[in-house]
C-alpha cells in the first residue's frame, strides 16, 4: 500500500474525503490539484485478510450511490440489481467501494468546486482531466480506506475504460477485473456525439463562457439538449421501436412543434431530469476524458502491451449485441490484446436488443455471467460463500 501520511482513515459509510494539501493530485496535463476531495460510497466491512474489497466505478453520468439512495433524485442506486444482499456483489461478503470521479458534481472536486486561489468555482480553469487521473485519485481513496488489494474492480462504460486504467496502472493491486460494455478508446463516432453535446451546452447564452455558477445562472437548456442526445446513443433503434414505435403522446396532431410523438416527450423529461442533478461543466470535462481515452497510445499504440504487467489478473469482458455506441468488436479488440498479452480473460457477448444501456437494465444473462466469475474469483482468493 503507498504510504499517504495520513493520521486517520477516511470513515467507513462514505462522504467526502479530503487529502491533505502536501498530497496534491498530479494530473496527466501537469497541472496539480491540492486538498483534493473524493466523495464515495462503501458498503460492507473489509475482512481480516483485506481480500474482500471490490472498487465499482460508474459511467458518464453516474456517481458513488451506487447500492444506496440518491440524494438528489430520490431514486435507488443505479446498479442495486448487481450490488446488494444476495447479489453478484453482496456487502454481506465484500467490502464494496464506489467514489465520484474528480471532475464530478457530487461532492468529488470538480469544476463547480470552489477554486481556493480567488474563493469562486472553478468554472473553465478547472485543469483537463484524464481517465489516468480519474484512476489516480481512486488509487489515493483506497490507500486512505486501508485497502492493499482490490478482489475485483467493476465497471461499464466509462466504468469500463476506468477498469482498463487499473489494470494498465495498477495489475499489482488487481486480482480480478470485469470490463463491461466499454471501449479502449473513443471512435471518431463517439468524439463527434459528445462534441455535439458540449457545443449545445455552450451554446446557450447562460453558460456565459463557463463561469455561470459564479454568475448564479445555468445552463438548463443546453445540458438538456446534450442529455437527449446522449441518450439516444444509449438505445437501440428495436428498443425505440418496441418502446415508443410512432405513437402520439395525444390524441391527433399539434401542426406544430410540441411534443407530438412519445419519442419526443420522452427525451424532453431525461433532459429535463437530469440538468437537476448534474453541471454542464462537469459534463464538459468528463467528455472530454473519455474522449482523450487511447489505453494503447502511451504503450506504442500496441493495446497488448499496455496488459503486459497484468498478466496475473483475471478478466472478465462483457458486451451486447444491439450495442452501438461501445460494439461487440472493441470489447473483442480488448480481448485480443489481453489474450496476447498473455492474461487470463473470460469473454460473453450477451443478446439484447436494449442498446448500451443494457449493463444497466434487467439482464439476467449478464447477472449469471458476473456471479459464475466472482464465485470462481472467491474460491480462488479463499473467500468462503
């Protein structure tokens, strides 16, 4: 375990964990960030032998409730089908962790953060971000919670590329790790839908050059439209079909510009939702890592060789077939190179026509896929169930 210094442990439970100012965060940009904060989530105890800790991490627009009540929304946890009692991830055996990438809006230093150097948020001075950083500041969390070793950590979507960091970064602190509906770069495909978000968010005449929140106004509109989007790449179009088809949201036709189709009052409401729960800064900096993302890129451009130190480490990798946005062929592309890399790897390609937002929904092939793999992890690790 790196030695932090620290004088206490960060609090079992969860909150926001601030590090001290001579342990600054060292970005990939150069750019260092001091007394950073990382909000997190655990579930369950860390057992004797410290074998039992799991490291969840979440997607775009997720965040560390991932087992317990938002906040905000009131809605339960965003993976309660995988993680809790009786679940693949049960706190019952594990000792669960999920944080709040930096760069977040739920309480992990970020753009709305209060910039210590002139007491006002962050706003566009907030430093560029990297998946790398996103995994370095988790690495410092588990230092704090007195984790050596993870048994596993899990991911989807940008989960996922957070999962490749590990296992690039850190194999030594890996014994297992499951790749879910992911990617180890971004496509031009994916670049140009997250640009399109960005320019609708500064677009708007609120978002004010990025210092809206010292302004005290917001961008609703623009994030909105990012989120609607955004959305449609999570969805496929038999998913659309089945759900909506070209049902009207009323009896007969507006001849106008309301909401006429189902379709469409349903992206108007995930729009409307989620600018209020989520910044639009914070939208732009994690897009932006995701679209900086190239695991290959500091190794030669050889995938391969960015899993050569990880050959102890055992893989999981899931995708589905109607998934368009991360496809079927990037999470054999990782499997390919972890193959060659000469680390163990398990693959699944699970059928659904519900689009990437699949490792989300009611899955029960993906469920029986991740229990069989964390059962043979456990009885590899001698974790009795």
């Amino acid at each position: 375990m790196a030695d932090l210094d620290l004088d206490v442990s960060a609090p079992l439970g969860g909150g926001v964990w601030r590090f001290p100012a001579d342990r600054p965060l060292v970005l990939d940009s150069g750019a260092k960030i001091s007394g950073l904060e990382v909000a997190y989530q655990t579930y369950g105890s860390l057992n004797e032998n410290g074998t039992n800790a799991i490291l969840i991490c979440h997607a775009l627009t997720g965040d560390q409730y991932v087992a317990s009540t938002h906040p905000t929304t009131g809605k339960p946890g965003w993976w309660t089908r995988l993680v809790g009692p009786g679940k693949p991830i049960d706190p019952a055996r594990h000792f669960v962790i999920c944080s709040n990438v930096i760069g977040g809006c739920m309480g992990s230093t970020g753009p709305a953060s209060i910039d210590p150097a002139t007491g006002e948020p962050w706003g566009l001075s907030f430093p560029i971000l990297t998946i790398a950083d996103m995994v370095r500041a988790q690495a410092m969390l588990i230092d704090a919670l007195g984790v050596d070793t993870l048994l596993a950590v899990v991911g989807g979507s940008m989960g996922g590329m957070q999962v490749q960091q590990w296992a690039a970064d850190y194999p030594q602190r890996l014994f297992s790790a499951v790749i879910v509906a992911s990617a180890s770069r971004h496509s031009a495909q994916n670049i140009a839908f997250h640009e399109v978000g960005r320019q609708a968010i500064m677009a708007d005449p609120e978002w004010r050059g990025g210092a809206y929140a010292a302004q005290g106004a917001r961008p609703e509109k623009g994030l909105a439209v990012a989120r609607m989007a955004a959305h449609i790449t999570y969805l496929s179009e038999p998913a659309l079909q089945r759900k909506f088809g070209r049902e009207l949201q009323r009896d007969g036709l507006s001849w106008g510009f309301d909401a006429d189709f189902q379709v469409e009052s349903y992206l108007r409401h995930q729009g409307a939702s989620f600018v209020d729960r989520f910044d639009a800064n914070s939208y732009l900096y994690i897009t932006r890592a995701m679209d900086y993302f190239d695991l290959a890129a500091p190794h030669g451009g050889v995938l391969a060789n960015a899993f050569k130190a990880a050959r102890d480490v055992r893989f999981c990798v899931l995708s589905f077939t109607s998934d368009w946005l991360y496809p079927t062929s990037e999470s054999r592309h990782i499997v390919r190179a972890l193959t060659a890399a000469g680390c163990r790897a398990a693959f699944a390609e699970i059928d659904s026509d519900k689009g990437h937002d699949a490792f989300l929904l009611d899955e029960p092939v993906m469920d029986a896929a991740l229990t069989g793999f964390m059962a043979s992890v456990e009885r590899e690790r001698g974790i009795g169930r």
